[in-house]
C-alpha cells in the first residue's frame, strides 16, 4: 500500500491531493475487492481527506465527533 499527501495554497483555500495504491495480491481477493472493499476504502479515504484538510487549514485537532465537509473531497479516478 502506498500513500502519498500534497498541499498548495489556492487564495484562501488548500488544495490536498492524496493518492491510495493498494494491490491484492490474491484471485478471492480480487473479488472482494470489485464487489464491496474498494466502495469501503473510497468512504473511508474521502473521510481522511476531509480530516486533513480541515486540520491544516484550521490547527484543530480532529476526532471521531469532528464534522467534517465530505463535499470538499472530489474524488478523481484515473
């Protein structure tokens, strides 16, 4: 699994680009994966991308109970 984060300023915004790979390394993986574990992780990765946006453009720490805007996350898929 490789991750990797980038921010750049834009005005008074932050622009944060994240990038998940992951490989299954397995056929029965593979399945799992079309059918129901890369809509979880998609979920899962705009929640992180939200949650640190929101700490570096704020300094707030964030939590479970920290609201974050999932509509800042655009999801680009290539």
């Amino acid at each position: 699994m490789v991750v990797n984060f980038e921010t750049r300023e834009k005005g008074d915004n932050t622009i944060l680009k994240a990038t998940l790979i992951y490989d299954m390394k397995n056929s029965l993986f593979d399945v799992m994966n079309v059918l129901m574990v890369k809509r979880m992780n998609t979920k899962l990765w705009n929640s992180v991308v939200a949650g640190h946006k929101k700490y570096i453009e704020t300094g707030e720490r964030v939590t479970e109970k920290t609201a974050l805007d999932l509509n800042a996350v655009i999801e680009v898929k290539g």
